[in-house]
C-alpha cells in the first residue's frame, strides 16, 4: 500500500530528495547537481523511490527533467509548504539558493500570497559566498568560525565580479580574512532585506536554502530585516519537503 | 506547438501578413500609395488615410537590430527604442524602408531624443504630443494634428479635406468596433481562444494596407471562433489580465509561460490591445481635428502624467473579463510604465483585491527559464 511522497528539488547547486509520509520526513538525500542535473536527480530519486512511494512531485529548475514525476510545481509555492510544515506560523520565507534569492510572503494557512525573486544576477546568492570562499581559500563550512579581528569592512559593490575585486585590493590591504568574510556576509544579508522589503511581511521569517545552516547568515539576516529569523535543520531541504507535502495529498 | 495548429485559417491569413510584407508593401508602393510610418498608438492613422496614403507600424518587434543601434544609442536603454533605430538605420524593415516620412511623436524621452538622430538620416517629422491631458493639451495636440496634416500636404503636394478625415475617422471606428468584438469573446468563460490567437490578430491588423478588407475579415474570425467555440477548451484555468509596456516579441515568452502553467490571457491592457482599441472617435463632433485630439490624447499610457484614464480601464476590463489574476510586463529601462506600476499594483491588489505580479524584461531569449517559473508560481498561487 502506497502511503509515502517523494519530493525533489533540484537547484542549480544541490538536488535534494525527501521521502514524507504524511507527519514526518522519513529519508532525504542531497547531492551536488554538477552539470549533469537529469542524471544526478535520477540518482536521488533511485535512492528514495520505492513501491511504498505513490506520488513524486518534482520542483526547482529542474523539474521538468525527471520522467517519473507525477506533477511538476515551482520551488515558490514549494518553499512556502515547506517552511510553513518547518517554521509553524512564520509570516514569510527567505530562501537564498545557488543562483537566486526569494523572499515570499504567506498567509494564515501558509499559502503564498506574494513573492518577489531575484533572478537577474549573483549577487546575494550562494554563487557570491562561493565565489568568496574560493578568493580568501577557506571552505563554506569555516564560515560560523569567522570572527571579528579588526573593524568592520564594507563590501559595497553589487556585482558578484566587481565584488571579486574589491575583496583582493581589501587583502592587498591586509585586512584580516574574517573581518572581509563578515563584509561578504553582512552585505548579502542587507541586500536580501533591501530587496524583500518590497514585501510587507509581518512576525518571524523562515531562512531557507544552503547558506540558513550558517548561524552567521541567519543572525546577520535577522539583524539586517529588523525582525525574528527562524530556520531548521532541514533548512535546506525546505523546497523538497513542501514538493513531498503536496505530493502526499495526491496518494490514492 | 498545440495552440498554433489549432488556428482556423484566416489567422494563419494575419501572421502570414509579415512574411509577404515585403513583396506587399513594394507591389502597394507601386500603386503610388504613400507610406507614413509611425511608432506609436497617439499617431491619428486617420489623417494619412485621408490623403489616400497609409500609416504603418515601423518594426521594433525584435532584438534583431540592437547590436546594430548600440553602435550610436547607449546600451541601458529602452530594447523597443533601440531596436527601431536599429531597423530603420539597417533597411531590414520594409516599412522603414518603404516610409516616405516617419512621424515620431513627444511620448517618452528615449524616443524623443532617438528621433533626432533619427532625423540624420531619415525624412522626420516630430508631433508635440502633451503629457498631460488637460484642456490646454488638447489645444496644443489639435493644432500639432493641423501642422501634420500640413507637412502631408506640402510634402504629397496634395490637399487634405475635413469630409476626408470625417470618412477615415468612420473607417477605423469601423475597425475599432470590430478589433472590440473579436478580443470582447474573450469575456466568455470560458473563453473560446488562446491569448497568442488573440495577440496575432490584434498585431496583424497593424501591417494590413487594406483598412476596410482587414476589417471584415476581422468580423469573420469574430464569427468562426463564436461557431467554433468548445468551452471544454480552457475550461478551468486562471483568467488573466497583462498589461504594461508594448513588448513586441517578448509577447510570445509571457504568454507561453501563462498558458502553459493552466492560465489564459483573457485581455491585453497595453498598447496593441484595449489601450489604444477601446475609445472610438466622436463622429458627431463637428471639428474634426478636436474630435481626434481628445480621443488620442485619451491613450491611458504612462507617458501622461498623471494618468488616471488606465486605472479606470483597468477598472472596467477587471469585471468584464473576470479577471483572476493581473501581470504586469515592463520593458528594461522603460521608466514610466516602470514607476507607474506602484499605482498599479496598489490599485489592483489594495482597492480591488486582485492578485498581480510585476516583471521584467528584454527582448531576448535569456530570461524564458526565469519568466516560466514566476508566471507559474504566480498562477500556482491564485
């Protein structure tokens, strides 16, 4: 008897695969997209899928590639199902990806109500940190160890390469790598409040995607919107859960 | 892809129209029918007809030329501006080509300042079009009308009547009623066509010499989609509304992504649609030139200032055609369509508690992944 959903997300970075059966997530699985996105979401959805699975729901920019999905549905809506299950009665969603960023608005139910995506360029996104991590040679996973060692530095610069620059001629300074890592930080955290404040949000936010397993992100995040930023540790499979939620009702 | 297949043969008639446009455009050439070309929907087609020559649309459809026009325009500017500098300065255009005299007119400040160059190169003719529609506008538009018929004259040696223009005014009020009828079906719900039918039609009719030929033919696809009409077609899916800039090509990636995520554009509220279709001119009105200045200067486009004309459209077209849910397209760099959105958004979402959604976009390709996704959240959402 068929009783779990499989949800996939596939992102420019990351597929992601959660098996729900109506309360809990019961498996999920992530693996790097690389440049072969069909081929890496069969590969989570082999893993996953099984005869108890009886309804796939597909989404992230990849959700037209896998054959066996049963219903295909943009990561906006998904995200949303997924921090409402994650984060309770949080007013909106703040998933910051690989390549775009998206600040949704919910309501009661946690349906979205309005959204706004940051789809044109990489700065703010997880692409930017990449791009960071790669210059001061640290790994993305240093980043809740960085703290301040000097005064703070501004990164000012809105374009991912423009950026790329100013963090060399700040090295060429001798500034310290945290206090530039901070910069980076700080400044993608601003820029996702000054471009979600278009949104009038109310009460807490949930933090989605890769960069909300980083407390850095999410107190600077918090700081920067002026109000209570929640995440989970499933954080980043948030777009996958809220595909396997509305999978689930589907079950015949 | 499906839609298309689908269409009856006279609106295969109407896209055909631009293929053969060449050869059309040189064999209506050779008859001695001057051409004016024109840009904009606040240019009286009547007063060229009068003379017994015709108005065109000039192409600024397509991104084919912009390379072409950055070579002299900057590269943060409106697609649509660029890319009809673009054609005329590259003869890819028949109606560019074939243009005796290209009437630009004072909309928006890239075209106006486009058009002096324009003029470098082109025979010119610039309309001082009011950004406001105030009495002292329409006295100022009226006489500008008078000054083109003028240049029409001096430049055709020709002479235009008032019986003339009253005769054109009838003819595309004529067409007007018609272009209303076809795309008003859409009230129907469900409603009988696909939104790339109705943008065809609506687009074609632009490049069409023949006024009164194109405008029967109009009342026959209005009748063959009423005969044809199976309401199991777009049963079910999410009205929408789209309004904003011209878009010119990108018209096809908008509506694509809106109907292949269970929505159907049931209206066009821009410039091609009920914008510059809606309002007929005052036949009734003795003064022809009067009776055409306040109908045009009546153009609800955000180049007035201020511009209440489109929140009332939009007003009436949001109950006639039941309309789910409003997106707005707006060209990069078109600034006014782009601030006046604000008051759109508030009007729609906050007085009439309609669902909208904002975009923007270019006249390429490059975005159609990032297009798909929010139309389709949007519609996932209504």
């Amino acid at each position: 008897m068929a009783k779990l959903s499989l949800g996939i997300d596939c992102g420019s970075t990351t597929v992601k695969g959660v098996l729900f059966d109506g309360e809990r997530v019961v498996d999920s699985c992530l693996v790097a997209t690389s440049a072969r996105p069909a081929l890496r979401m069969h590969e989570v959805y082999e893993r996953l899928h099984s005869p108890e699975v009886g309804y796939v729901v597909t989404t992230g920019y990849g959700r037209e590639l896998l054959p066996e999905s049963n219903k295909k549905i943009t990561e906006i809506t998904c995200h949303a199902k997924g921090a409402h299950f994650l984060g309770g009665s949080v007013g909106g969603v703040i998933d910051i990806g690989g390549q775009d960023s998206k600040a949704i608005l919910l309501d009661r139910d946690g349906n979205v109500s309005d959204f706004l995506m940051n789809d044109k360029c990489a700065a703010g996104t997880g692409r930017f940190i990449e791009m960071m991590c790669r210059i001061l040679e640290c790994s993305p996973e240093d980043l809740d160890k960085f703290a301040p060692k000097g005064p703070t530095v501004e990164i000012t610069s809105m374009c991912t390469v423009f950026a790329e620059s100013e963090i060399i001629s700040l090295l060429a300074q001798d500034v310290a790598r945290d206090d530039i890592a901070l910069g980076v930080i700080r400044s993608i955290c601003r820029r996702t409040a000054t471009f979600s404040s278009r949104l009038p949000m109310e009460g807490s936010v949930f933090f989605s995607g890769g960069l909300a397993r980083f407390e850095v992100f999410r107190s600077n995040l918090e700081k920067a919107l002026g109000r209570p930023v929640v995440t989970h540790p499933y954080g980043q499979l948030c777009g996958a859960i809220g595909a396997a939620i509305i999978g689930h009702r589907f079950i015949k | 892809m499906e839609l298309i297949k689908d269409l009856p043969a006279i609106f295969e008639e109407f896209s055909e129209q631009r293929k053969k446009s060449f050869m059309a455009a040189y064999e209506c050439k050779q008859k001695g029918i001057p051409f004016i070309g024109g840009f904009c929907t606040y240019l009286p087609k009547e007063i060229p007809y009068a003379m017994g020559g015709i108005m065109v649309g000039l192409c600024s459809q397509t991104g084919e030329t912009i390379p072409e026009a950055e070579k002299d325009l900057p590269r943060n500017l409106c697609p649509l501006i660029k890319a009809s500098y673009g054609f005329a300065k590259t003869d890819k255009c028949p109606y560019f080509y074939f243009s005796d005299l290209i009437v630009g007119e004072t909309t928006c400040d890239g075209k106006k300042k486009m058009y002096e160059m324009l003029g470098e190169f082109k025979n010119v003719h610039v309309i001082e079009l009011p950004n406001r529609q105030s009495e002292n506008g329409i006295a100022l538009f009226r006489s500008e009308l008078i000054r083109f018929k003028e240049v029409l004259e001096e430049q055709f040696e020709t002479t235009i009547t008032e019986d003339q223009i009253r005769h054109a005014i009838h003819v595309y009020n004529e067409q007007r009623k018609a272009l209303k009828e076809f795309y008003g079906l859409q009230k129907m719900d469900p409603p009988p066509r696909g939104g790339l039918e109705i943008h065809r039609v609506l687009d074609g009719v632009q490049f069409r010499f023949d006024i009164e030929e194109a405008t029967k033919q109009i009342r026959e696809t209005t009748q063959r989609v009423i005969d044809e009409y199976d309401p199991e077609k777009y049963k079910g899916r999410k009205r929408i509304l789209v309004t904003g800039s011209p878009i010119g090509v990108s018209m096809r990636k908008v509506v694509e992504a809106i109907e292949n995520n269970g929505g159907v554009v049931v209206c066009y509220e821009n410039c091609g649609g009920a914008r510059s279709v809606d309002e007929l001119v005052d036949e009734d009105n003795p003064d022809v030139y009067d009776a055409l200045a306040r109908r045009y200067i009546n153009i609800p486009c955000s180049c007035m200032s201020p511009n209440p004309g489109r929140i009332k459209l939009m007003d009436r077209l949001l109950d006639e055609y039941k309309v789910d849910g409003v997106i707005e397209v707006v060209l990069q760099a078109c600034h006014t369509f782009n601030v006046e959105s604000y008051k759109i958004k508030k009007f729609v979402t906050e007085e009439r508690n309609i669902p909208y959604m904002f975009m923007e976009t270019d006249y390429s390709d490059a975005d159609a992944g990032q297009v798909n996704t929010r139309i389709g959240a949007f519609i996932e959402m209504l």
